[in-house]
C-alpha cells in the first residue's frame, strides 16, 4: 500500500470521546489546527514508534482534561489537555499510523 507523505493517518482524541481515525495534511498548520494552538509533543510509549501531539499551551488556556500519562507501573505522571493526537514517527517527522511498522491504527 502506498503512502501519500503529504497526508497523515493518525487517531484524533478529545476530551470524553472515543479516539477517532483521521487523516489530515502532515505540516504544522494542519497539526496547529487540531490540537487548537501551538503544539507539543511526548513520546510516553517507548517500544512504539508513535508521539503524542497535543496543544502545549492546553493546561495554561484551561481545556478539558483528556487522559492521563502513565509509567511502567500504572503510576499516572501527567495528564493531556484538550484534543491531541496520536501519530506515527517516520525518520525526521511525524508519519501515519499505518499497520507493519508498529505504529498501527
């Protein structure tokens, strides 16, 4: 199957819903607009070659709690603000979640 590298298949979290498959254009307005605002990203999964995208700004701008970070043992450490993303990691940027390279849908 080929990958268009301009579009990005990635999961689209809000508060209180269940995620969501979507695809939207892989540059940083696109991400902007998602996440609603400036972005952030963590990479809480360490096997998995996936990032959390989030609006970095979310917490300070008062958004919803979304869902809690947590470590190797269960123990919560941050929680994500507002909608954020799921997305895969290529080799220099943000790639789809697609099945075969770990970061599947």
């Amino acid at each position: 199957m080929e990958q268009n590298e301009n579009i990005l298949s990635v999961l689209k979290i809000a508060p209180g819903q269940h995620p969501q498959q979507v695809e939207i254009d892989n540059d940083l307005k696109a991400l902007q607009e998602a996440v609603g605002g400036s972005i952030g990203a963590s990479y809480p999964f360490a096997d998995d070659p996936v990032a959390v995208v989030y609006n970095d700004d979310g917490k300070l701008m008062g958004l919803p709690l979304n869902r809690a970070l947590r470590d190797e043992n269960g123990e919560m450490y941050d929680a994500v603000a507002g909608t954020f993303l799921v997305v895969g990691l290529g080799e220099e940027n943000f790639a789809s979640l697609i099945p075969g390279n770990g970061a599947e849908i």
